[in-house]
C-alpha cells in the first residue's frame, strides 16, 4: 500500500515538473512582470487567455510581436510588447503550449 502511495506520488511529481519548467522559463523571460497564472497583473490572467479559444498561431504572434486590442475590455488597450528576437522561436512555442493548456 505504502509503495502505492509512493508511486503516486513519484507520478504526480513527474506531472507537474514540465509545468513548473515552464513556469521558471516564463519567469526568466520576464513575463510575469506583466501576467501570473491566475490573476489579472496588467496582461490577462493566462488561464483565461486559455479559456478564451484563442488559437495557438495568435498567441504566437502576440508573444513574438506583440499584441494589442484583443484583451482592451480587460487590461484597457494596455499593449503587449514583442518578444522575439529575445525570446527564441523555440521557446516563444513552448510558452504558448503551457499557456494554452492551463
Ligand atoms: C509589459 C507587460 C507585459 C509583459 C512583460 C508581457 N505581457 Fe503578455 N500581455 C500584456 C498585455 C497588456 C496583453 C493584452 C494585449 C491585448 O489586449 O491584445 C498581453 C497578452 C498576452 C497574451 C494573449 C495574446 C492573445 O493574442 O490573446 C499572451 C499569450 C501573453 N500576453 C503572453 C506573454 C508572454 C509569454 C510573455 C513573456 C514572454 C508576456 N506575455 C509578457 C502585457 C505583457
């Protein structure tokens, strides 16, 4: 029963890592100067960012160029500043993944 409960537990860890790893990578980036997961900061809450349906391509383009006008009712026409080159392409990806799949 004991060895169960370790297994499960041993599981959930190796879950949650990828998402903590994107969580540091985003942190590293500086985004959450302006987002957290939850909570409205000046960008949108990223969850519901993921809630919205916007589509993976957009949320590309918004992290590598910038982004403006598709969250006014809530951050009030604050704009999104661009990404890329700071940000690699790769990692610009994998940003967006984690987001969309909060
Ligand atoms: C200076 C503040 C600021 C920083 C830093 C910032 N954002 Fe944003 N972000 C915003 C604002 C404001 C919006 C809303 C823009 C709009 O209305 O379209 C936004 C929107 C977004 C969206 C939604 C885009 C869409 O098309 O719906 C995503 C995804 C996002 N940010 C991810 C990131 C990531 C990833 C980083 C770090 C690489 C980051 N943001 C850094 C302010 C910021």
């Amino acid at each position: 029963m004991k060895s169960i409960i370790t297994a499960a537990v041993l599981a959930s860890a190796l879950v949650a890592a990828p998402a903590m790893a994107d969580l540091d990578l985003a942190k590293k980036s500086g985004c959450l100067a302006c987002h957290s997961v939850d909570k409205k900061v000046v960008g949108p809450a990223w969850k519901d960012v993921a809630a919205s349906g916007a589509d993976r391509a957009r949320l590309i383009t918004s992290i590598s160029k910038g982004g403006k006008g598709n969250w006014t009712a809530v951050t009030g026409g604050v704009p999104m500043p661009p990404y890329s080159p700071r940000v690699s392409d790769a990692n610009i990806e994998i940003l967006a993944d984690f987001i969309l799949g909060l």
